[in-house]
C-alpha cells in the first residue's frame, strides 16, 4: 500500500490531581487563601500549586495529591483507575467538566477536610490542540482519533482519543498514570497521530 504522512505529537503523562473552587480551597486552607505556584504546565494559565491535599474513599486514603491552579468553577479530582479501585470508589470516565452524575469524593488537609457531592473522575485520553494546528491537521473539536506510540518494548495504539481545540492550547495528548504505565512512558513521549484507523499505517513524519 501506499505509504501516507502521520503527524508527530507530544504525549503527556498526568498523574492524580485535583482542581479546586476558591470556596473549597478556603475550607481546605484558609479563609481566603490562595495557591501559590510551583512550576506552570504546558496548557497556557495552568500551573502546579505548592498546595496538596488528600483523597479519602471508604477503603484507603490517597496522601499528597497535587492541587492545579488556578481555581475553577467547579471541583474536579482526576484519578486513573487503579486509584479508583484503591479507595474503593466507583469513578466514571469521562472528559474534563463532565460532571454530572461523577462520584463524590471527600478531600482532606492537615486541618481541614470537605465532602464533595461529585466532581471524581477518571479523565478521558484526549487531544489539547490549537485552531491552526487542527486545521492543518484536518481534525475538530470532539472528533475522536488515534496515537501510535512506539516506546521501547511497549509498542501500541490508543483509539478513541477525543480532539479538545482551545486558542491558548498547543498540541499535547495526555494520558492517565495507567494509560502511560501500559505504554512505558516515565513521563512523556512522542507518539503519531492516525486521524483514520483503515489508513495504512506507516510512519513518515511531517514536522
């Protein structure tokens, strides 16, 4: 068959963490409180905060969560599903802001803690790209597509990757800790985007 173009990507790994309102940061931390910044993240605005807390379920606690800044309009807690199965908790997968119907989830600190009614995910694998990038690569906002990885030994292709295009995003595909782990990825990787599966797959890179 002949052989066609792939586009290289970017692939991250994102472990555990949660986003907070500023109401639940307050009751965690302090009445008006506010998260410093340890390092920003390669989405646009978003940092990794000095502040952590922990995930309590019903049959273990998860310590040393880290909290993502800045603060949201809604509470979001993303584990993978190991975590899941380890605080013994019935997580739905779904995409970030999805959350309804998600699985309430209690968070603690040192001196505080706050029951969520909802707000714990396992987050979808998904696409962050920008406008341009998506045009150029023939793709849009919830299409969902593939990535070839080929790390060592762990050779494979996630399906069902779902396209999130924002003006401030650059092209990164984040994968849960699980995800990642089934891939050997330590912490990120360069993967190839397959835009349709019944393509042949070879791998001529265009960037």
């Amino acid at each position: 068959m002949e052989s066609i173009k792939h586009h290289k990507i970017n692939v991250e790994v994102s472990a555990r963490h949660v986003h907070l309102t500023q109401e639940t940061v307050s009751l965690l931390f302090g009445e008006g409180f506010e998260l410093s910044v340890k390092k920003n993240l390669s989405l646009e605005g978003e940092f990794l905060s000095n502040q952590k807390v922990s995930i309590r379920g019903p049959k273990a606690t998860i310590h040393n969560v880290s909290v993502l800044g800045p603060c949201r309009e809604q509470n979001q807690i993303e584990v993978s599903l190991t975590d899941a199965r380890t605080l013994g908790i019935d997580v739905p997968i779904r995409l970030s802001g999805d959350l309804d119907d998600s699985a309430p989830v209690d968070l603690e600190t040192s001196s505080n803690s706050v029951s969520l009614d909802k707000g714990l995910i396992v987050a979808k694998r998904h696409l962050h790209t920008d406008p341009d990038t998506a045009e150029l690569y023939g793709i849009n906002h919830g299409d969902s597509i593939s990535v070839k990885l080929l790390e060592d030994s762990r050779n494979l292709v996630f399906d069902d990757v779902i396209v999130r295009i924002g003006k401030r995003s650059i092209p990164v595909i984040h994968l849960d800790t699980d995800e990642g782990n089934s891939a050997n990825i330590k912490e990120s990787a360069v993967g190839y985007l397959v835009i349709d599966r019944k393509e042949d797959i070879s791998y001529e890179s265009t960037l």
